[in-house]
C-alpha cells in the first residue's frame, strides 16, 4: 500500500506533482475554451478573462492547484508557508468538497458536455476535488483544527457570494442558475444561499472531526 504520510518520500512527491499538474491542466483547458469562444464571437478577451474569474469553482480550484504546487516546490516562500498551514489547506479543502457536492447535487444533470469540455468539467468537478481530500487526509498535519477557524474559513464563500450578485446585477449574468436573481428573485436566492451555506459548515465540522480522529490515531 502506497503511503503518502511520509514528509519527502517518492511516493508522496509523485502522488502530489501528477495532482498539481491535473489541477493547472484542468485551469488552462478550460480557459482556453473560454477564450477561443469569445474570440469567435469577436467579443472581449478580457471579459472572458473576467468571467473565467467569476466562477466559484475556477477561483477553488486555483487554490488547490496553488497548494498542491506549494507542497510540491521545495523553495521556501511567504506564499508557500501561508497555503501549507493546515487551517489554510483544511478550509481549501471544504471548499472543494462543497465544489464536487453542489456539482453532481445541482448541476450535473443541467448539461452534458463533451470532448475537451468534458474532460475540464470531469477535472475540475471530480478528479481535483477527489485528490485533493486525498491529500488533505494522508498529508497535512493533524490536530491543530479548532471550530471558531469556521468563522475564518466562511468568509471565503460569502465574499463570492456577494460578488457574484453584486456582478450580476450589473451585467446581468449570474454563474450559477441557483443564485440567478432575474429568474428566481432575491428572496429564493437568498434561500439556496442559505442551503448552500449550511452544507458548507457540515463539511467544515466533518473536516474538523477528521483532523482531531487523524490526530489521535
């Protein structure tokens, strides 16, 4: 059995770069879809650059690429210290959680991709999200999680939230159809807001849980 617990073993820096290099892969095939659609409509780069940007999972799986990279780079770094601090990773890995969940709950079923969108979506929604926990459960350090780091960790996605309404009422264009205020008005966006965000500390005290059952084993 392959054990990825060791600090610097070969198994563990071979589990993580294959990791990293799906997670940027991922980043960059669904970026240039993005990209090349907007030019074939001669419409902005840079707007297709921004709502690249604007989506939830884009934005989490950056973090998790960044973070992977982190633990596999060996050069010191503020940046590197910073992602690697288990309240830091842990909270990327609720987030990613979450991303996997409402995808396969919400999403899934709404479309169905194919070709080089379909092996983005699969990255992003179900590889990454996988190997990351992976990574997050065998590799970061136990025991030092405590339930007040939720309150740091839900900022994250309420600053998004509130992004993602504030750019939708000024372009019209919301990411997701269950925040879609046109369609649905404010007070059932507000709803599934709040469903979302009960699902998110679940999982936030099912990772602290996690952490304290490694940390005694």
């Amino acid at each position: 059995m392959v054990n990825l617990s060791t600090p610097g073993s070969a198994a563990r820096r071979r589990f993580v770069a294959v990791a990293a290099v799906l997670g940027w892969a991922g980043l960059a095939i669904q970026l240039y879809l993005i990209l090349y659609s907007r030019w074939s409509l001669e419409a902005s780069l840079l707007g297709g650059l921004v709502s690249f940007f604007s989506y939830f999972t884009v934005l989490t799986n950056t973090l998790v690429a960044t973070v992977l990279t982190c633990e596999w780079t060996s050069r010191e770094s503020a940046a590197r210290r910073w992602f690697l601090q288990p309240w830091v990773s842990s909270a990327i890995a609720v987030s990613i959680a979450v991303v996997g969940l409402v995808y396969s709950v919400l999403l899934r079923h709404l479309w169905h991709p194919e070709g080089w969108q379909w092996l983005a979506d699969e990255l992003m929604h179900d590889v990454m999200p996988l190997l990351f926990l992976a990574w997050w459960f065998c590799c970061v350090p136990k025991g030092t999680l405590r339930l007040w780091h939720i309150a740091l960790w839900v900022i994250y996605p309420l600053v998004y939230f509130a992004y993602a309404l504030l750019r939708g009422h000024l372009l019209a264009a919301y990411p997701y159809p269950f925040i879609d205020v046109e369609k649905l008005g404010y007070p059932q966006v507000l709803i599934n807001a709040c469903g979302l965000l009960v699902g998110f500390l679940v999982i936030s005290v099912l990772v602290i849980g996690l952490d304290r059952w490694r940390a005694r084993k």
